[in-house]
C-alpha cells in the first residue's frame, strides 16, 4: 500500500522571496527547533489556537531578534517565523484533525 505524501508551501524570504515545499513533519520540525532554540511557548500559542480561544497569536523575543505569528483561517492554520531579517511562511491545512496532531507531537 502506497501512502500519499501531502506538500506544504514553504515560503523563504530573505534578500528575496522563494518559494520551496515541505512535509507537514518538517513544519512541525521547524516549531519545534524555535521552541526549543528560543524558549518560546509555541505549544502554549497552539493550544489557545487549538481551543478557538483567539484566531490569532504571537510570541517575540527581541535579543536575538525572533517572532512566532500564529493564525486560524477556515480550512487551515498559518505560521510565520521570522529570525532576524529571515522570514519563513507555511500554512497547515486542517483537515482531519492535524492542528491536534500538531500539537500532540509538540508536547
């Protein structure tokens, strides 16, 4: 049985914007690094998203500088970090249940 593999749109932006694509595990893989690398309550944002208590979230940190922006659209979840002058952009689709799965593997 061969198991479908699902892309997510990355987007990369530094001295300029391109566009590359990724597994959701390497999104997750990249919150938790930010999680851990800064000491960022990534899985505390996600439970509030998680739990429709806001539609929206961030988290900073200015020494170095780092920004964790979270928000709820209808079908999806989408994140933004930005580290300095690098931004990263993906969008998780939310579809049979993988904002918990996210935030399970979080934890």
């Amino acid at each position: 049985m061969t198991k479908e593999l699902k892309l997510l749109q990355v987007s990369i932006q530094e001295s300029e914007k391109s566009t590359e694509y990724s597994t959701t595990q390497t999104a997750i893989d990249s919150l938790q690094t930010l999680n851990v690398k800064y000491g960022l309550p990534i899985l505390d944002m996600l439970k509030i998203i998680n739990k429709k208590l806001a539609d929206s979230v961030s988290v900073g940190k200015d020494d170095p500088h780092v920004y964790f922006f979270a928000k709820r659209n209808r079908n999806s979840v989408s994140f933004r970090i930005n580290e300095g002058k690098r931004a990263i952009r993906f969008e998780l689709p939310l579809e049979n249940g993988q904002l918990e799965t996210l935030r399970l593997q979080l934890a």
